[in-house]
C-alpha cells in the first residue's frame, strides 16, 4: 500500500504519519524538526513547558524541520493552557494539538490567526462536538495510547464509528507499532497516524537514556495503569514510583504551583515525569504505549531511519 498524504486544512505532509506530542519534555524541538524534516509532522510535548522554553524548542524543531510541519500538543488540564497557545501561535506554528480534556475557545484563537487546531477524542460524541467547534482534524485514540487515556475501548472498535460520525480528517492513534496496523487504520478510512512509543527510541528522543533502556526491557507484565492526579488513567511502566502509585504510597507533593485546573495533589505527576526524562526512573513515571513489548525492532536509531521503516513496512501490505 502507497501512504497518501495527510492534509490538515492548508497544510500537506507528504507522509501521513504524525509523530505524537510527548511530554514532560520527551518530544522536544530536537525529535519534531527531525521528523518534519521527514515529510512527516513533528509535536513538541508542550505540557509542563515554561512559555520561554517552548519558544525556543519552537525555534530548535524550525532550524532542523527543513520546511516541514511542526506543531505542539498542549493539554487542557494545564492552567497555562491557553498562554502555551498563544505563545505557539506567536512563534508561528503550524498546528496545535490539544488533549486530555476539551477546550471550545481554543478553536476561536486558532481560527483568528489561521492556525489549525487539532482534538484527540475517543468518542463519537466528542468528535462530533469538535468538528461542530471547527476542529481541522481529531486525532482518535483508543486505549494502546500512552500517557493520559480518554477511554478504555481498543481503537478498531472506536476508529469505523468516528469515521462514519464526522468529515474532517480523522488520524488514528494507539498501539499502531508496525506497517500492517497503520495500512489496517488506512483502509478503515483513517486519513493519517499518529505515533508516539515506536519515536521514544529515536537518537533525537529527550528521553534519558535509562528511558529508553526501560522501553527496551519492557515485558507485558510491566505495562500498567494508573491513577493521574489530573483525573484520568494514565499508562505507564512499571518502576518503584508507578508501584507506589498503585499502593497509595507514593509521596505527596512539595512546592506545589498549581500546575493543573483541578489536581487530586495525591502525587506530583509533573515532577514524577520530569525525574523520568532526565534519568532517574524508578524515582519517576515512565509513560509508554500498551504495546512497547511487542516492538519488532527496539534498538536507538535516528527519527529519519524509524520513518524509512514504517513506509517500507506499509509500502509491503497488498
Ligand atoms: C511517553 C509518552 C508521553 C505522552 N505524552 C502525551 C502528552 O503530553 N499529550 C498527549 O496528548 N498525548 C501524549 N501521549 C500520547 C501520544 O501522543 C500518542 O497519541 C499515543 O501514545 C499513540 O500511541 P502509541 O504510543 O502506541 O503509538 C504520550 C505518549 C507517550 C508514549
């Protein structure tokens, strides 16, 4: 199967293959320019970014993107939510990515500038709501997703109802980890993907290194769920910390700044990722794709190489 573009309002990538926002700080400006730079879209993980440093990791991701499209992912649980919009939209970007949870004002500020606002969704209800709010795209994501969860229904269940539900592009996400499954998601009327875990084991990842290594160690067993703080299952790897999460013992918050809208304040999810992303990962939260484990390849290769696999993995299916 040949990959057909993937247009988003004005915008065109030659590969329909978004690589999907990571935060805290795991997709940064190095990983999306260098998938841009592929003819794919590039995502900075804006959430848990001061403005400043999401300005500059906009800047890093525009020198390497070599004109390709970058955008950001923000998530609505983030009290700075629409100060991370701005500044996106101030430094020019292409699209905004918004998740866990569902702004209506964002689509008014993006379509003010000309900037086109993409919705992850997992329901048919929500997709419906985010086209009549003037979404260029949803991003649905079933439950293989990583990190934050919206539901826990598989995506070939949730994927043939929204694209019967709406008529802008719908890209499909979670648990996509080889060409059969994104040609799968094609055929079924998915107009793009949305990747995240198979790009953490990208040379320009942000992660730490002992990140990576617990990607490439990962069995079924230590793929869970937990609790967030921000009032959503999120899924993770097992480490000392996830372990305390499950038992109600991790550690409550200190020096706490209000980053979310509503926080249970049971743990500190943000500073719980942030450990993780420089290297202290059983202190920290590891979050990963439900089907890490089944990755054919998990060695560290550059972004450009992982993308040459995916179309030749597609380009093999009738
Ligand atoms: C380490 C990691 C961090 C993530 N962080 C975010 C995030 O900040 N915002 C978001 O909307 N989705 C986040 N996700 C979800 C991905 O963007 C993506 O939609 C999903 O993981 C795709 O499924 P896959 O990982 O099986 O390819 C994250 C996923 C991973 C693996």
């Amino acid at each position: 199967m040949k990959l057909p573009e993937l247009r988003i309002s004005d915008l065109v990538a030659k590969i329909p293959v978004i690589q999907g926002g990571m935060a805290v700080r795991i997709s940064t400006g190095s990983l999306a320019g260098a998938v841009a730079a592929t003819g794919g879209i590039g995502i900075i993980g804006a959430s848990g970014m001061s403005f400043e440093e999401l300005a500059h990791e906009i800047k890093i991701a525009r020198e390497k993107a070599m004109g390709g499209i970058v955008g950001i992912n923000i998530m609505f649980a983030a009290r700075e939510f629409l100060g991370i919009v701005s500044t996106a939209i101030k430094e020019k970007i292409d699209l905004i990515i918004t998740g866990a949870g569902f702004s209506k004002d964002v689509f008014k500020i993006g379509k003010e500038h000309g900037v086109p606002i993409v919705s992850i969704v997992s329901t048919v209800r929500l997709a419906k709501t985010a086209e009549k709010c003037g979404a260029a795209a949803i991003v649905v994501e079933g439950k293989e997703a990583g990190g934050h969860l919206g539901t826990d229904r598989p995506l070939f269940d949730i994927l043939p109802e929204i694209v019967e539900a709406v008529k802008i592009p719908v890209i499909a996400a979670g648990g996509l980890i080889n060409g059969a499954l994104i040609a799968k998601a094609l055929k079924i009327g998915a107009k793009g993907v949305q990747l995240a875990t198979r790009f953490v084991l990208a040379e320009e990842c942000n992660a730490s290194l002992p990140y990576k290594k617990r990607y490439q160690t990962a069995s079924e067993d230590d793929v869970v769920l937990i609790d967030s703080p921000v009032g959503m299952p999120g899924r993770a790897l097992r480490t000392k910390f996830v372990d305390q999460i499950i038992k109600g013992t991790a550690p409550k918050p200190v020096g706490c700044d209000f980053c979310l809208k509503h926080c249970s304040l049971k743990y500190c999810i943000v500073q719980a990722l942030i450990r993780s992303q420089k290297g202290d990962i059983e202190n920290g939260i590891v979050f990963s794709g439900e089907k890490v484990w089944q990755l054919k390849d998990r060695t560290i290769k550059p972004a450009k190489k992982i993308m040459e696999e995916i179309i030749a993995e597609v380009e093999e299916v009738p």
